[in-house]
C-alpha cells in the first residue's frame, strides 16, 4: 500500500506540475519559448547578431501583430526572464531530487513489486529536469548546439512521457485491484479480531472452567462438591441464585437439594413431568427458562426491577447408588439432577454464549467429580469390607493352625502312644511264631500279625498325610540302588501273589541307572502302594511292573496335559508302569480314587481291605517328587493300568552306596545266632520293656534292662556292645546319650546307642544324631526286624531308620 501511494501521488502531481507549465507556456510564452511560426519569420530576417534586446523587441512586436492582441500590463522584460531563470533552475533542482528520493524509498522499502515504474518515472522526472536545466542557456544568446541539446531532450522527454502515460493505463487496473485487496485483507483483519476476542473468550472460560474444576475436585465428598459448585459458579458468573434440584426416591419428583442464597427451605419438590423440565433434560445444552418457572422461584419478588434472565442445565447423574440426602434414591429412574442459575434482576445484564458453555461443562465435571466421589466411597467400602474379610480370614488361619497343631500334637502323641502297645503286640505275636503250634494256632498267630501290620501301615499312611497336609514332610535326597527298590518290592508282594495265584513279572529296562539320587522310603513306599493294590484288586491272571526311563516325546502326553517336566543334564524322569488284570475301574470314578478315604465301590472290590489312603498318599508323593501319576481302565473287570513319573538326580559316582545306611529289615534274614551279646534295654514303660528284652533274649544276646536314665548310667559298663532306649520329646535320653560318651572317652569302649522310639517326627532323628548316636529304630520291632538291626548294626555301626 505504500508502493500504491507512493506511484499514485507521484503520477498525479508530476502531471499537475507539466500541464500547469505548458499551459502558462503557451498562453503567455517567453523569448525563449517562441512558436514555431514566429521562428520561422525570425530566421527571415538576419538577427543572428542582433542584440538580444532587439531581437526581443521585433520578436515580441511581431508577434503581437500577428496575434492582434491587447497587450497586458505585465512587469518588465528583463524581470520577467529573471523570474523565469530562477523558477526553471529550481525546478530543474526539484526534479532531479525526485529520483534520489525515489532510490531512498526503493531501498529502505523491503517489497516493492513494481521497480520498473520507477524507473520509467526516474527517466521523465531526469529528461524534464534536464529541459529546464537547458532553458538556462536559452535565456540568452545561445548556440545551433544548445538548440539541438534542448531539442533532444525535448523529444525524449516527449516519448518517456508517452511510455509513462501508456504505462499508468496498464497499471490503473492493478492499482484498483491492490484497493480490493485492501478491503479484503481489511475484512480478514477484522475478521481475525473477532476470532481473536473468540479465543480470548473460550482462554477465559477455560480460565474459569479449570478453577472451577481444581474446586470441585478438590475434594472426594459428594455433597462438599455440590456446594462448592454453586458457591463457585456463583462468585465467578455473578449469580444472584442457583440451585440444584434432584430427583426423589419414586422419581416423580425433583427435590430442591441445594440454594446459593437459602432463600427457600430445602426439600421443595416439583414435578419432574414438568414440561420445562422435560425441556432441560432432553438438550445437553443450558437452556433459558421463565422467570416464573416453578423451578426458577427461587427469590422473593421485588417489583422494582424485571427479574434476570434464567438458564438451567442437566447434570447426568452417573452413579446414584447409597447417595441419599433428603430422601435421595439408591437407584433412580431418572438419571438427571438439575441446576438451575439466575442472574441479579437489578441489572439488564444478558447471558453470553461462552458463558452458557462454561455452564453446560461445569455440569458435565460435576457430573464425573459425582462418578469419582462414588467410585471412591465403593472402594471405601470394599476396603472395609475386604478388611474385614482380611481380619476374619486372619482369625480362621490363626484358628486353623491351632487346629493343625493340636491335631499334629495328638498324633505325634497318638503316634508314640499306638506304637508302644503295637511293638508288644507284633513282637509278641513274631515270638509265639517262632514256636511250636498247631496249624489252628499259627493261623490264629499270622492273622494277628497281619492285623498288627495294617494296623501300623494305617498308622503311618495317617500320619503321612498329616504331615503332607501341613506341608512338614520333606523329601530326604540321598543316592540309593534303583534297580534294589524295585527287587525289593517284588520279594514283598510275590508272597502275596503267590497265594492269590497271580503271575507277577517285573522288567527293568537297560538304560535305567542302577543308582539315583531321590527319597528311597518314599519312592518305594509309592511303587509298593500302587503295586500292592494291583495284586489286592486282583484274583487272577497277573501283574506285570514296567521301569524306564521316560523320553521327551512322552512329556507331551494327551492325558496329562498340566504336566510340563523340563529336562536337565542332572537328572532324568523315572516312569513306572503298574498293569493287571483285576477288578478294572469304571472311567467316571477314577478322578475320586486321589482324594483321602475313596473306594471303588464295585461288586469285586467292596469286601477288598484298605483306608483308602495308598492312592491319595502316593499322588503327594509323586507331587512332591516333581512328578505326575494318572489311571487309565476301560471299565469294571477289564483290568487296570496305573502310570507315574518322578524326577531324579544322576549321582556323580554311581557305584556309591548311601551313607548312612537304612537296613531292609522287612524280608527274610538268614538266621544268625548272637550269643554272648551284652546289651541295655532303657525304657520307661515296662510292658515294652520287657517286649524289647524277650526279642533280645529269643536272639541270644545277654540283655539288663532299666527304667531310668540314671540307673543306665550307673549300670552302663564296657561290657555291654549295644544299648537300646527309648528317646521322648524331652532332653532326658539325649544327655543320657551325651552321659555315656562322657564316661567312656574311648571311642572303641564306647557301646553302639541306638533309640528305640515310637516318636516319628524329624526332631527326634536330628537330635539323635547331633548327640552323636549310632541309630535309630521305629517301634513296632518284630523278630525279623530286630534281627536286621542287630545285624547290620554291628556291621556297620551306624543305623537310622528313614522317617
């Protein structure tokens, strides 16, 4: 626009200054500018060395006879040409400053799209100077030179003068179309005012809606929001009123809940099938209402001034459970609050658009701040809840330890308790065995002794499961004969098989270790178990036992899908494979058979003996070994195939026997005579007592008993080999043990001290080797049995019997 001016002024007031010349030129010429019809009778005459005074004279009266014209009274000749000399050289001064004023502006302006005019305009501007810069020579006698100079500059100064004319037509229309772009960007510039005061509108609502927003939640409690937000929107709008109306519990009501001012008493209701009502909550958007709405009279009435406008909002209410409050229902049927704003009535003030929208989203963060308010109070109340829960539960696990022990406390007594009459029962009944009887008597005798056996074997698969339960029986890794477990189980169930007719098999495959690394007494108590029900559920036919070493391509077995063993350099999974041809299962109950105390049920096996503990023993067993143990049959009287697999470790020498040594004193020693053994017999009760010394005596050994502690130590001499005594939970045996080590400081002299004890907890065991005794023995002890221990106790001199 500077440009537009800049060309524009120029163009107009240089023609100004060249029609305001010519025209006083050629109504009042000078001698210098004479026409070209006087020149010519000029030069017919010879004044070329005229003075120029004369020459002026007969110039100046020719030409005025030839014009026929009255002279005006003008000044003098002479002043005439001084003024004219003067006025061109200022001219010609002005002129040429124009252009160096145009080179100022094109320099110091940075977008000048139009150069070129200026540059047409420098060139006249220069040529026009230049005329009147040469009329100073014309004043006086003046040369063919000077007249050709001015003619040039004359003539050149009349085609610039033509280009510019020509030029200013071109440009004419581009100039009126900088104009119309004037006006257009004028419009863009007020349009970007208002959308500027739009912004600074919306920051100002923004403004607002954040502070109001940082004060509703600014707190968590439902009704602290709701009076925060009138109290807020009512300073930051300049509200005389507002109110907030909620539904009632039957939901055909809206409750007036809160006021700004308390004008009106709380708990005034409208109906909610108001018209105006059903207005507000089918818009999300403010919606003005009348003064005279029911909702609205809010304020008395004052007749001085027209009551102020009145806008209301719906509030979605989005969690209204446990939220009462003047009656307030636990679940509404309308799922709307409404607030209700007025403005003072004093004033002709009007809502504003951006005010109605800081309304309609304060309502919405009320709204949310609602939603979190009540979503804190659920987990409020869940945490208390669960608190109590937690406190509840707390109690039933102190109250279920408590049962754990007491219950662990009564068998580990019952345990010790059972066991001391069952030793005499079995030792005595083992005794009478060995003697002369008639077929009725030794039947009588074996039928005892088998009822004494289940009796025990029902003993400790009880207290097994005890300690299985309680998660206190730990596995006792140690390296054991693997290839042995499996021929000593065979020798222990052949007897049995025999008699019921069965064919018992067992094939060991070639790649299986001889030696392992695992609990020996669990693992065979497992295979003797699931081997044991096979020939009991069985009464013809066979049992076949399959060993192997289970490959990798089985770990993904169909039938055990939740088992995922990962293989290592260490170790290997032992898979064991118990067939027959027996009583068979129906497929429906084999999931029943692992819990505790289950039975088939089936005609073949109903008068079968057992708990029903083996299998649910085993399967925890099997567990703990980091293995898996599933059934399969095809139904009842079609036989059964029972299948595990149990991790175990690879010794690094595999020729190593285990240390200590557990003797298997459940077969059938050769008879062995040990005449002349001293041994001590300490026990506190005396029917054991005298149980233990009557196996000891059947034997052959010399043997004193005792009932104390102190009376062993006092009897205890070099000449006695073995001392048997009976260790309770007290200190009482053990410094016994520690007494006698005492006394005899000679290794060698020192007797072989071995428990003789119904207590089957790992304490016991530990603290009889950390006294430094040399075994330990469960009670009940047969003839067999205390035959097995004699012997390889004096064989080895050390023997702890697996708990």
């Amino acid at each position: 626009m500077e440009m537009q001016l800049t060309v524009t002024c120029f163009s107009f007031s240089h023609f100004y200054c060249l029609l305001c010349h010519h025209l006083v030129s050629f109504l009042h010429p000078t001698p210098t500018h004479p026409p070209n019809h006087i020149k010519g009778l000029a030069s017919l005459v010879d004044c070329s060395y005229v003075k120029e005074e004369e020459s002026a004279k007969v110039v100046q009266s020719i030409t005025m006879e030839s014009c026929n014209c009255i002279e005006p009274q003008w000044p003098a000749d002479e002043l005439l040409m001084k003024y004219q000399y003067i006025s061109d050289f200022f001219i010609a001064l002005a002129y040429f400053s124009i252009p160096l004023e145009l080179i100022y502006f094109v320099k110091k302006s940075a977008v000048f799209p139009y150069r070129w005019v200026l540059v047409q305009f420098g060139a006249f501007i220069v040529l026009c100077g230049a005329t009147h810069l040469i009329n100073l020579w014309t004043f006086t006698m003046h040369t063919r030179t000077v007249a050709i100079v001015m003619t040039t500059a004359k003539v050149l100064t009349a085609v610039v003068s033509c280009a510019t004319a020509l030029m200013l037509v071109h440009i004419i229309p581009d100039l009126l179309s900088v104009k119309t772009r004037e006006l257009f960007l004028k419009n863009k510039a007020a349009e970007l005012d208002r959308e500027m005061g739009l912004i600074r509108t919306q920051e100002e609502t923004g403004r607002h809606v954040r502070m109001l927003t940082h004060e509703i939640r600014s707190t968590l409690d439902r009704h602290t929001i709701l009076k925060t937000t009138l109290v807020e929107l009512g300073r930051t709008l300049g509200l005389e009123e507002c109110a907030l109306w909620m539904p009632t519990r039957t939901g055909l009501e809206l409750q007036l809940s809160y006021t700004l001012r308390q004008h009106n008493p709380v708990g005034y209701t409208v109906p909610i099938h108001h018209p105006v009502i059903n207005q507000v909550f089918s818009s999300n958007r403010a919606v003005k209402i009348s003064p005279n709405c029911p909702v609205a009279r809010l304020r008395p009435h004052s007749g001085k001034f027209l009551p102020g406008e009145v806008v209301a909002v719906r509030v979605p209410l989005l969690h209204l459970s446990n939220f009462q409050i003047y009656d307030w229902p636990e679940v509404s049927t309308r799922n709307y609050a409404l607030m209700v704003l007025m403005l003072p009535s004093d004033s002709a003030r009007q809502w504003h658009v951006h005010e109605l929208e800081l309304v309609e989203v304060v309502a919405d963060q009320v709204a949310v701040a609602l939603s979190h308010a009540a979503i804190l109070e659920e987990s409020m109340r869940a945490r208390d809840m669960l608190m109590e829960q937690n406190i509840a539960l707390d109690l039933a696990r102190r109250e279920a330890e408590t049962a754990i022990r007491a219950r662990n406390d009564f068998l580990a007594v019952m345990n010790h308790e059972m066991r001391t009459p069952m030793h005499a029962i079995i030792a005595l009944s083992s005794l009478l065995q060995e003697t002369e009887l008639t077929a009725e008597q030794r039947l009588m005798v074996e039928t005892i002794l088998k009822s004494s056996n289940l009796l025990a074997t029902l003993i400790n698969d009880v207290l097994d499961l005890s300690r299985l339960e309680d998660g206190s029986l730990q596995l006792e890794e140690s390296t054991f004969n693997l290839h042995s477990v499996f021929k000593e189980v065979l020798n222990l169930i052949k007897p049995i098989a025999s008699v019921k007719k069965l064919s018992l098999t067992l094939q060991i495959a070639a790649d299986l270790p001889v030696y392992a690394i695992g609990d020996e007494k669990r693992l065979t108590q497992t295979i003797l178990n699931v081997v044991g029900n096979a020939v009991k559920f069985s009464k013809e036919g066979n049992v076949s036992i399959t060993a192997f070493v289970a490959k990798p391509e089985s770990f993904k077995d169909a039938r055990i899908p939740d088992f995922l063993p990962v293989p290592s350099d260490g170790h290997f999974y032992l898979q064991v494979q118990v067939k027959d041809s027996g009583a068979g299962i129906n497929p429906q109950d084999i999931p029943k058979l692992f819990t505790k105390f289950a039975q088939n049920q089936t005609l073949a096996t109903r008068n079968a003996a057992g708990s029903g503990l083996g299998l649910a023993i085993c399967k925890r067993f099997v567990n703990l070994m980091e293995g898996q143990i599933w059934i399969e049959s095809e139904g009842t009287g079609k036989g059964c195939t029972v299948t595990f697999m149990v991790k175990l470790g690879i010794p690094d020498r595999p020729n190593e026997s285990k240390l200590p040594y557990a003797p298997k004193v459940q077969g059938n020693h050769v008879s062995k005579n040990f005449a002349g053994l001293k041994v001590l017999v300490m026990d506190d009760n005396g029917v054991s007592r005298t149980v233990t010394k009557g196996l000891l005596m059947h034997l052959g050994c010399d043997v004193t008993t005792v009932s104390s502690s102190e009376e062993c130590l006092r009897v205890v001499s070099l000449e006695h080999k073995v001392v048997f005594m009976d260790v309770c939970t007290g200190l009482d045996g053990y410094e016994l043990a520690v007494r006698i080590h005492e006394k005899f400081t000679k290794r060698l002299d020192r007797p072989l001290i071995v428990a003789l004890t119904g207590n089957t907890n790992k304490v016991t065991k530990e603290n009889c080797m950390r006294v430094g005794m040399n075994g330990l023995v469960l009670k009940p002890v047969s003839v067999d049995k205390m035959r097995g221990v004699l012997s390889e106790l004096l064989e080895r001199r050390v023997l702890f019997e697996t708990i």
